[in-house]
C-alpha cells in the first residue's frame, strides 16, 4: 500500500502530443470548410481566394502593411473611414511575411491567419484541458471550428490571430506564467480594440490575490480591535502563532510577486501604446481613438442601437423570423455565460468573456459583423464541450459532422453573399 501511495505519477505527455487529436480535428474542419467555399465559388464565377483575402478588412489591413498608416475615405455623407481604426499587429506580421518569403502582403495575411487558427486551436484545448480535462478540450475545439461563421478563422482577418494571443494568455494566467500572460495580453492589445479584455483578465487575476490580502488583513485587525480586552497571555500567543513557520512565506514567493507585477505591468502596454500614438497623430490626445471609430460609426452605446436594429426586423415576415433568431441567439449567449458562472469557471476567464460579450453586443458598430466579433468568446462553448465529452463517442462525432457541415455550406453561402465587412 506504501508502495502504491508513494509511487511518482506517470509523466505527462508534452501539451502538443495531447493537443493533436485536437488539431487534426480542427484542420480537417477547416479543410471542409474551404473546400466547399472552393465550389462554391467557382460555381458562381468567383475566387473562393479572393474572398478570402482581398475583400473587405483585408484590404485595409494590406494597405496599411504596403505603405503605412495615413490612407483614409471620404464618404458622401461626411463621415470618414482611416485606416487608424485598425491595430498593427497583423499588418507587421504581413510586412514580414512579404519581406523573408515571396508572397504578396494578401499572401501573407492568408498565411498569418491560416497558422494563427492552429494557434487558436491549440490554446482553445490547453485552456478546456487545464478545466475540464483532454475530452473536453478537444470538443471545445471542434465546436469553435464549427461555428457558422468559422469560415472567418481562415480569412487574412485579425480575429484568429486575437483569439490565439487571449487563448495562451489566459492558459498562462491559469498556470502561474505571469510574464508570459502579459506578453501575450500586451501583444493582444497591438490586435484589436477588444484586447483590453485580455488586460482586464490578467489584471483581475494579478490582483485578485492582493485584493484578498487586504480584506483578509482588515478583518483580523478589525477582529483583534474588537477583542482588545483579551488577556496579555492571549495576545503573546497570537504573537507567537503570527510567528510560526508555517505563516512565514513560501521560498520564491518575493520572485511570484514581482513576477505578477511584471505581467499585469505589461499587460496594458501594446493597447495603450497604440491608442496614445493615434492620439498624437491625430492631434486629439487621448480621445483621438474614440473620434477615428466614430468615423466608422462605431460606439458604445450600450446595446440601444442592437436592439432597435433587432426591433425594426420584426416589421415583416421574413425578417421577423431572423430578428427571433438573432433573439434566440443573444439568449443563448447569456444562458451559456451563465453556464460558465455555475460551473465556477475561473474568474479570469469568466471577466474575458464577459468584456469581448458586452463589447460586441453593446458596440453600435455594423450589426452583420457581430458574429464575427463574438468568435474570440471561446469560453462560451466550455458548457458545451463538457455535455458533448460526456456524450458517447458516436454521438459526439455525429454531431461534430453535421455541425461542420452546416458551417461550411453556410461559410461559402456568406462570403459570395453580404460576408463580413
């Protein structure tokens, strides 16, 4: 019995190891996803590649990687579209990619996307895994794969870059890898205007132990105060027990410190840096941001413009029936944040996804683009992995492959629609 008790654990097997059944999974979706997109439009005289790569955002973003920040649209009614409005990390990585390989700046964007998805992929798993277990992880993977607007996760867009960079940043504030976290968070913050939400992750997970400390401390004090009359023998003994060893800090625990300090310290830098610099080159200070998105009609307003948006769909039939789907969807949303709440999810993962959700549902930016908005908010699909784990392993493929193969004739369906903006 001593034998069996003491016995070390087996070793585990390197993250990438468990993560491949993950991966392959994923990359086969995404193949599907592509293939059909591929008949699609070459069924209707159009080049699945190029909606992938040189249409919308993408345009921007490869503009901004051939000749820098400075172009910027008129529109008729005034308002003016600059590409300050988009973050800098993805056009570097496609200045890069042209720069060491012969690929166009849209080439390297396809690039940049198609590897940052595996990236994605595999913090999607480390987070579930480090939850709920491998099974887990591997169906939260697959069910990011398989959303209806998956199709985005392969477009040279920035939004699987961010979920990648948040994915492994959360895994490195659930596994005590503060400046990791930060580096991460702070890379984020250079992505998108959502990374804030990554800061706010790894700050409240940085300074939640602090903030512990303090009540911790104000109670006992306000406790000692209270029982100020006790006996002068009693108060050496709680002299000596504050004394005692097993009170006294663990050994690294000033290098645990400062090492937290220095990741949430990082943290806030890459959003910050970029804001204050479009700042300055706007000339409006710190609010020069705010006054470039309002060029592009995007706000915060609280949900308001969504919900009217939702409300004037009712007015007919065919309409009505897409406003009670995106209804049912925004609730489906809540229910499952809920879900991760009950679960006792993380705090730090539970204030990510709770910031990109209020973030995208409550920004008055263009409503066909808030699926995709929503696509970094991983942590919703957690609640799901864990019933889709728990179901039998015939069942959970059945569902996987009807999931995914809605997603990709809808992906294709989208991109030679409306698409993203």
């Amino acid at each position: 019995m001593t034998e069996l008790v003491t016995r070390p654990a087996p070793p585990r097997a390197p993250l990438l190891r468990r993560a491949a059944p993950a991966l392959l999974g994923y990359a086969a979706v995404r193949v599907l996803g592509l293939a059909v997109l591929a008949g699609w439009s070459a069924a209707r005289g159009k080049s699945a590649y190029t909606l992938l790569t040189a249409r919308w955002d993408s345009l921007w973003y490869a503009r901004v990687a051939a000749s820098g920040y400075g172009y910027e649209v008129r529109l008729p009614n005034g308002d003016v579209h600059s590409d300050l409005a988009f973050f800098p990390l993805l056009p570097w990585l496609e200045r890069l990619g042209h720069a060491v390989a012969p690929l166009s700046y849209a080439d390297a964007g396809f690039a940049v996307a198609l590897l940052a998805s595996l990236a994605a992929a595999g913090g999607i798993f480390a987070v579930a895994e480090w939850l709920y277990g491998a099974r887990a992880g591997v169906c939260a993977v697959l069910l990011w794969a398989v959303l209806p607007v998956g199709i985005v996760q392969s477009m040279a867009y920035s939004e699987s870059l961010f979920t990648a960079l948040a994915a492994w940043s959360l895994y490195a504030v659930l596994t005590g890898r503060w400046v990791t976290a930060g580096l991460f968070a702070a890379l984020a913050g250079l992505t998108r205007p959502v990374g804030m939400a990554v800061v706010a992750a790894v700050w409240v997970a940085g300074l939640a132990p602090c903030m512990t400390a303090r009540v911790r401390a104000s109670v006992t004090s306000r406790v000692t105060s209270f029982g100020g009359n006790r006996s002068a023998e009693s108060v050496r003994g709680a002299r000596e027990d504050a004394r005692a060893p097993s009170l006294s800090p663990a050994p690294g625990a000033d290098t645990s410190a400062r090492r937290r300090l220095l990741g949430t310290t990082l943290a806030p830098l890459g959003a910050a840096g970029y804001v204050l610099w479009v700042g300055l080159r706007t000339g409006y200070g710190p609010l020069g941001y705010l006054r470039v998105q309002a060029g592009w009609r995007n706000g915060f307003d609280g949900g308001y413009a969504f919900a009217r948006f939702v409300a004037g769909m009712f007015t007919s039939i065919p309409s009505a029936l897409a406003g009670a789907a995106l209804v049912v969807g925004v609730v489906l949303l809540i229910r499952l944040y809920l879900a991760g709440v009950r679960q006792r999810q993380p705090l730090s993962v539970l204030v990510y996804t709770g910031v990109v959700l209020a973030l995208a549902l409550c920004a008055s930016s263009y409503f066909g683009s808030k699926p995709r908005l929503l696509m970094p908010a991983f942590p919703v699909l957690f609640p799901l992995a864990r019933a889709l784990a728990a179901a039998r392993p015939g069942r959970a493929a059945a569902v996987v492959a009807v999931a995914a193969t809605a997603a990709a004739a809808y992906g294709a369906f989208w991109l030679n629609g409306s698409g993203p903006p």
